[in-house]
C-alpha cells in the first residue's frame, strides 16, 4: 500500500508541473542568419588545387541530396559544375534534419 500512495503521490506531482512552452519555426533556416559572400563563393581555382584532407574557409550554395538518417551527422550537397560534397560536422556539433533532401543550403 505504501508503494502505491508513493505512485500515485509522484504522479499527481508530474501532473501539476506546467508544461513548457512549444516554440515553432517554419522550417526555412536553421543557424544564425547570413548572406552568401560573393567573393568567396564563386573561387572554383581553390577547389580544384585542394589534396585530400586539405581544409579551406569557403561559402559554398547548392542543393542537398542527401542526408545521413540516422542522427542527420552528414550530408551530401551538390554544387555547381554538378560537383558533389559531402559535408561531415567537427564533434557532431550540428546535425541536418533527416528532411531536408532536395532543399536549398548555404555552406
């Protein structure tokens, strides 16, 4: 019995706590919000003198085509001269929604 009072206690306290605020957004940018920089996005000379493992601080625009489905931790993106890039997050510090297939991204 005493079991029970402690369940039923522990339940109607659960149910008293307000329920936190839903905020929504509507789903079309994710991140802080910027433009695509014009003077680095169009340097293609970079792209193709980069080595494998090589790094560059760059802005890339292009459609995604696909995404990891298990956590969203990569995607592929294809970019102009239809070139595509995969895009791996440093320390899983973002993750992709599992539906943005086939939208439009700024790198």
């Amino acid at each position: 019995m005493k079991l029970f009072n402690t369940f039923i206690a522990v339940f109607l306290l659960a149910l008293s706590q307000p329920l936190l605020a839903q905020i929504t957004t509507d789903g079309n940018a994710f991140g802080v919000a910027f433009e695509l920089n014009k003077e680095h996005a169009g340097n293609w000379a970079v792209y193709e003198t980069l080595k494998a493992n090589d790094t560059t601080s760059t802005q890339l625009s292009g459609q995604i085509t696909e995404v990891c489905q298990s956590k969203g931790c990569w995607m592929k993106v294809t970019i102009a001269n239809d070139k595509e890039v995969l895009v791996r997050f440093k320390d899983y510090g973002f993750f992709v929604p599992l539906d943005a297939s086939q939208k439009e991204t700024i790198i």
